[in-house]
C-alpha cells in the first residue's frame, strides 16, 4: 500500500513539472518574432527612435504625444505578433490588455486602440492616418510607413 502511495505522488510531481514546462514554453515569446517585429508609424511623426517605457506608456494610453505630435496606437486582432508586441513592450497579455481598457472605457479614461485584421491593413491604416503608430514583421513593411527604431 505505502509503494503506490509513493508512486502516485511521483507521478503527480513529474505531470506538475512537465505541466510547467509546457505552460512556460506556451507564454515565452517566439524566437522567431524576437527580430522580425517591426515598429511603423506615419511619416508625419516627427520621432525615428521610441524607447520601451515611450511604447508602453503610447498603448496604454498614458503618454498620448511625443515631441509635440499626438501619438495614435494600432493593434492587429487575434494575431500571434499581437501577443508577441504586448508580452515584450506593453509587459501584458492579450487578456490583461483588454481587461486593463474595459477599465478604463469604464471609468471613462478613454478608449481602446484601434485594431486591423492583417499586417497589409496595418500598413494601410498607418500610412493614411497622421499618428498611427502600430508594429508588423519585417517582411510586411513597405515604403508606404516610417519604421522607428527601438531603443532599450
């Protein structure tokens, strides 16, 4: 009796670390996005290079200008480069972005930044609205937006 007893709580400790692993390799940023995402603004900002906290503050709209120019943030709906920009710059997941705007359209601090379906979208969305600032990969990026750099 005392055997299986030592024997299932084995196997619960090995499920809980496998269950662990899985879960961090599910919620760490792909490797593949670590160099291919690419911040895109309208040509009319003024700024090339954004720091982390200036993106963090921008889609959480708490600094809503840099250098004098009325800053507008761009999302991609359900899409993995989404996941990837808000785990890396805005230091939240998808949920706890939306949540964190159900707050505020509620307590009436604003509202939630504008979203497009696809990267092409986002590129036309960018290069037609003074402001815009969103993010795509690398490959999705056309002469049609500004790419700022990003600077730790």
């Amino acid at each position: 009796m005392r055997g299986s007893k030592i024997w299932t709580f084995r196997s619960w400790i090995i499920s809980t670390i496998v269950s662990f692993c899985l879960y961090i390799l599910a919620i760490s940023p792909s490797p593949a996005f670590a160099t291919d995402l690419v911040l895109v603004a309208n040509h009319n900002l003024s700024v090339n290079t954004l720091s982390r906290k200036d993106i963090r503050n921008v889609f959480l709209a708490t600094k809503k200008s840099i250098n004098g120019d009325i800053v507008k943030p761009v999302t991609i709906v359900n899409h993995t480069l989404t996941e990837f920009f808000l785990k890396q710059y805005v230091r939240q997941t998808p949920s706890q972005f939306s949540a964190y705007y159900i707050r505020k359209i509620f307590s009436g601090g604003g509202k939630k930044p504008k979203e497009v379906s696809s990267e092409p979208e986002m590129i036309r969305y960018v290069s037609h609205n003074k402001g815009a600032l969103g993010f795509v990969s690398s490959d999705a990026v056309t002469d049609q937006v500004k790419v700022i750099q990003i600077k730790d």
